[in-house]
C-alpha cells in the first residue's frame, strides 16, 4: 500500500495541540472590517477548535492518521 501524501495547504491552515485537537483560525479578519465592532473583531484574533465532526477528516488530509 502507498503512503497518503500530506495536503499542504491543510497543514499550513492548521495546528496540531498537544492533545490530538486541531486548532484553527476564525474567518472575517481579513476586509470589511471597518463596519465591525471592536468587540468582534478582538473575538476573531482568537483561535478556535476544529469541529469533532471533521476532526477525522483533517487529521488524514495532514497525515496524522
């Protein structure tokens, strides 16, 4: 059986915790953020936690399975 090649653009999207979770990056940072609250966007600096659902997914897409 062949090895599974890493998919570079999930690797360089994501981090790996000590854990085993994923972290990632809010969406909604990048433009139109004059019409935001301050308030919001200091919430969109935040990383967050990938979703159990696609945790599987991700994690064989950057080869850790």
């Amino acid at each position: 059986m062949t090895k599974i090649k890493t998919k570079k653009s999930v690797v360089a999207r994501f981090k790996k915790t000590g854990t085993g979770k994923l972290k990632r990056t809010r969406p909604g940072r990048r433009h139109l953020l004059a019409k935001k609250s301050s308030k919001r966007k200091r919430k969109l600096r935040s990383q967050a936690l990938v979703d159990k659902g696609q945790l599987k997914t991700y994690s064989r897409l950057m080869g850790l399975i």
